[in-house]
C-alpha cells in the first residue's frame, strides 16, 4: 500500500473517530435523556396540581351540601310560617313570600353549582387517569432508554478504541515527511486529502492541470492542490481499492 493509500486511509478512519467522538459526547451530556426527565417532572406536576384541583371541588361540594341543608331548613321554616295560616299581616306574609322565593332561587343556584362541580370533578378524575398513565408509560420509557443508551455507550467506547488503534498503525506506516504534508494541510484546512473531480480540486474547485492530473493518477508521489495546500488523490485510482 503507497503513502497516498495510507494517507486516504487515515482521514477515513480519522473522519470515522470524529463522528463517533461527537455520538459519544452526545450520549455523555445526557441531552436526551434530560429531555425525557423533564417531560416526567411535568407531568408529575401536572398530576399534583390536578389533584388540587379535585381536592378543592371536593371541598366546595361538602361546604355547599352543607349550606343546601341549611338553606332547605330555612324554606322549611319559612314555607310553614307562611302557610300555617298563623299569619294574618300582609306586609309580613309578602316578606316572607319573597323570603321564600329567593331561599329557592338560592336553592337551585347552589344545586346548579354543585352538579357542575361533579362533572368537574369526573373529568379531572379522567384527565388524571389518563396523565398516570402516560407518566407510568414515560417512566418505563425512559428505564429502557437508559439501558440503550448505557449499552450504546459502551459501543461507542469500543469503536473509539478500534479506530485508534487502525489510525495508530495507518501512522506507524507512512513516513515522516507524508504525515507532516498530512498535519498541515488537515490544520490549515480541515481536512487533508482532496479527492480530483472533473479536472477540479473538490476542496477548493479550482481546475488542475492535466500534467498534475496525470502525476496524482500515477501514485508514485505525493502532489498537493497547488490553490489550497490539499494532497490530491484521483478516486480511480484509490477509492477501487478501499
């Protein structure tokens, strides 16, 4: 295998421990998994402060069964009064008349407002129901992602580790003066082998002599773009062999 081989070899695979490093610091900020901790503390919440909710209705529906009681005890008494014949005085039967009326009135109101605080309550009690049930779902979601994730870690470690190792002995094969070329064309321009592309340098596009073209075919040497600094290769020659 000649240095530009070894060369085409060594930005692949450093390409690869690139991608790969990025995956892992992926998977090492926990983004993903933060993510899913935070959508389970917001339904937590959402289940507390539903719960709340249906306390509070709970509480108002016994505080107004006990003012009906009341209410119902007092149009007793006043519908008695008013209908035992005892009471002879207009002005005070027309008091008590209207006494009447507005103790129903205020009857019903509290009647109205404790059925729509049942119904309040039946679909908090099914809004609850189904945000449990999400909750208990995401959580066991999420101890499956943990396991995945924990796994695909360790995957990663291991392709880490081969990659170095092909990368380390790619080096150990080209020469000195081949992985110098290779260093300052990757630091002064990303990366540093460019493959030729209808007569053209793809890192910089700019044309290339046939004369070069012709010497890059050859492989017997090393030519760099003579625009950009990138070591040219002419993928006929290289990418067949990969």
């Amino acid at each position: 295998m000649n240095q530009l081989e070894l060369l085409w070899k060594l930005q692949i695979h450093e390409q690869r421990l690139s991608s790969i490093m990025e995956n892992l610091d992926e998977l090492e900020k926990g983004i993903m998994v933060d993510n899913l901790n935070l959508r389970i503390k917001r339904l937590e919440r959402d289940i507390i402060k539903k719960k709340n909710s249906l306390k509070k209705n709970d509480e108002r529906i016994r505080e107004n069964n006990l003012k009906l009681k009341q209410f119902d005890y007092q149009l007793k008494e006043v519908e008695k009064s008013l209908y035992s014949g005892t009471i002879t005085d207009l002005k005070q039967l027309d008091y008590m008349d209207k006494e009447s009326k507005s103790l129903r009135k205020e009857i019903n109101e509290m009647e109205l407002e404790i059925l729509s605080l049942m119904e309040e309550i039946e679909d908090l009690k099914e809004l609850i129901n189904e945000v449990e049930c999400e909750h208990i779902k995401l959580k066991k979601d999420f101890e499956v992602f943990r396991v995945k994730q924990k796994t695909k870690k360790e995957e990663l470690k291991k392709e880490v580790n081969s990659e170095i190792e092909i990368i380390s002995e790619i080096k150990s094969k080209l020469e000195k003066s081949a992985l110098e070329k290779y260093n300052i064309a990757k630091k002064n321009k990303g990366y540093a082998v460019a493959e030729v592309l209808d007569d053209e340098c793809s890192g910089c596009h700019m044309i290339i002599s046939t004369s070069l073209i012709n010497k890059v075919k050859k492989e017997q040497e090393i030519f760099q773009c003579e625009n950009c600094g990138r070591i040219l290769y002419y993928k006929n020659c290289i990418c067949n062999k990969e």
